[in-house]
C-alpha cells in the first residue's frame, strides 16, 4: 500500500514536523507534494534524506492524490480544504475550522480511531486541539474503567503552541532582559512572556473562558463523553516546547491510585514515569522529539469521592499536532482507502 500524500503548510513548525515523522514512521508514500503560500514558493523543506521544494498552494491541482494534511490557519483552510476534499482529496485539518463541525470526525486514533468511516461526510477530518490531544489520551483508558464525571485542567502552554512568532518573542525578550538598552515588548503576546506566565491563550468569550479553555470542553466531549464535565484554565508558560497539565479527575465510582497507574501504563501512546522521588516525574524539556505522552504524580484526591490527580506532558508539535495527524493518516490508510 502506498499513498499519494499533500502536506499544505510545508516550511511552517507543524509542516515540517509532519514531513519529519512521515519520513521516521516510514508511512508509505507513493508520491508526496510540499505546498506552501506564493510568498514561500520554491522555498525547500527536508523529507528524510531528500530535499523538497515548495509548490504553491493556489494553483494546485488536488485530484488525483489520496490524502493532504493541512498544518494553515483557519483562513487559507477555509478557502483550500473544500477544494482538495471536492477533488477527492481527503484532508486531515490541524486548524480549529471543523473541530466542532458534526460532520466532521474529530480524531485522536488511540480514543476514537473508528470515527474516521465518518471521513466521507465531507472529505474532511479535523485534528484536535494540542492540549485537549495529549489530555484526552490519558482520560479514554480511565474513563472505560470508571467512568469520569468531572476533569478540572489547568495548562501550561509553551510558546511554540503560538508558532514561530511566540518561539522568537520568547528567546527575543529573554536576551533583552540582560541588555537594558534592547527593549523588547510584547508584539505576539499581551504581556512580557520572558520569566512570566500568562493566563489567557486566545480570544475572551462572554463567559469569561478564553476559546483556548472552550476548545478543550468542547472537544473532550465531542471525542470521549459528551456527558463529561470539564472546567479549564490555560496558561502561556516560558517554554519552548512541550505542553504540561494539572488534571484533577472525579470518577463515578472509586478507582484506587495503583490501579489508574497500571491502566495508564498498559494504554496505547502513553507512557507512565512516576516515581516519588527527586526527579520522578517528567517535565516538558524532556518530552521534546518524542511520541508518547508522559504520565507522572499519579494520586488520590482526598478531597472528592472519587478523585485522581495526574500530571501530563507532551510535545506539542508532535502528538498536539503533526503526529496525531501523521497517526490519523496511517488509520485513514489502513481502516478506509485501503490502497495496494
């Protein structure tokens, strides 16, 4: 089986990750196409040992190829993905356009890999958000064993979470900090990012949430449970990359420590380093370049019924976003398109 595979998006951070973990997880490509904007036109981008020029996204002609995964912004989504999709196309989406979309399947393979029969709807699959990515992979095996009531997350976001904007604000106003006459102001973020944290990521609804902290409702219970209660605050953090997460989980039933770290550790993406010691625990530096989402502080919370703590890290350029697309891709392939 081989696959005739767009990447749009290509010299951006996703981009070129999702070309990077094509090329390590051997994904069979039969043909593949780097698109980007006509400002980037030409520009070259790294496929395993190859080098790829960029072609441009506005005149590209999708019929004819199997699969495109998108890594743009909402807008040039909103413009390109119905055309690739009504080409025959199918698209895999990291932007939020069809997240909330009831015919468009959102999809974490290791939660919900069977919504993609539903990827003929619209030609359209829809990645999730990065920090409801990596939480959803830690709550599914939970939730088939006790079934959750009620997550509280509290998230601390690295910057590359706002592309390669918010990266070079960050390492910008750090050096500036010891160079007094080199003042730099936030531009991408609303407040210094440089030894501080800020808790607002996105736009502010009526509610009083950020969207970042919808997203992360909405979708858990698109992909889980509609019926699972979630409240989030999310937090811009000094980091590069590598997003963590505080989640306080209250379950229906009791479900003791022990047992949540053994199903945590036999479920799939997932790996579970909690040891309660110095150094015991994982920390988003450490989870840079890697697949698995890292699973630490696993504890009962004394204060609920029938309630977990846990810590959760990944990176978010690979299983919040390029790779859980590249994941999508290899079920689409296998469960759907079939092809040899």
């Amino acid at each position: 089986m081989s696959y005739k595979v767009v990447v749009v998006g290509a010299t951006g951070n996703v981009g070129r990750e999702i070309l990077n973990i094509l090329d390590e997880r051997e994904f069979p490509i039969a043909e593949i196409a780097a698109l980007a904007s006509r400002k980037s036109l030409g520009t070259e981008v790294s496929f395993g040992d190859k080098t790829l020029k960029t072609n441009d996204l506005a005149s590209f002609d999708f019929a004819g190829w199997d699969m495109a995964l998108f890594a743009v912004g909402s807008e040039a989504t909103k413009e390109y993905a119905p055309k690739a999709a009504a080409a025959g196309c199918i698209v895999i989406d990291n932007s939020s356009l069809y997240r909330y979309d009831p015919e468009v399947p959102l999809i974490v393979p290791e939660v919900n890999a069977d919504a993609i029969f539903e990827c003929h709807k619209k030609n359209i699959i829809a990645n999730p958000n990065c920090s409801t990515a990596q939480m959803v992979v830690a709550l599914k095996p939970l939730h088939d064993r006790a079934k959750i009531k009620r997550v509280v997350v509290s998230t601390y976001q690295s910057v590359s979470g706002a592309g390669k904007e918010g990266i070079d604000e960050l390492w910008d106003q750090t050096k500036s900090i010891y160079n007094p006459v080199d003042n730099k102001p936030p531009t991408k973020f609303t407040k210094q990012i440089a030894f501080n944290v800020i808790p607002h990521i996105d736009v502010f609804l009526d509610s009083g949430d950020t969207k970042e902290e919808w997203k992360m409702v909405a979708e858990t219970k698109k992909i889980i449970d509609s019926e699972i209660k979630v409240t989030a605050t999310c937090v811009r953090v000094p980091v590069f990359v590598g997003h963590s997460e505080s989640i306080n989980i209250e379950f229906e039933e009791f479900l003791d420590e022990d047992e949540a770290r053994d199903i945590l550790r036999e479920s799939p993406g997932l790996m579970v380093i909690d040891k309660r010691e110095d150094g015991g625990y994982v920390s988003p530096v450490e989870c840079v370049g890697d697949y698995a989402t890292f699973i630490s502080r696993i504890r009962q919370d004394v204060t609920v019924d029938n309630g977990i703590n846990l810590w959760c890290v990944s990176d978010n350029l690979r299983k919040g976003a390029a790779l859980n697309a590249v994941q999508i891709a290899e079920v689409l392939g296998n469960k759907v398109l079939k092809k040899g």
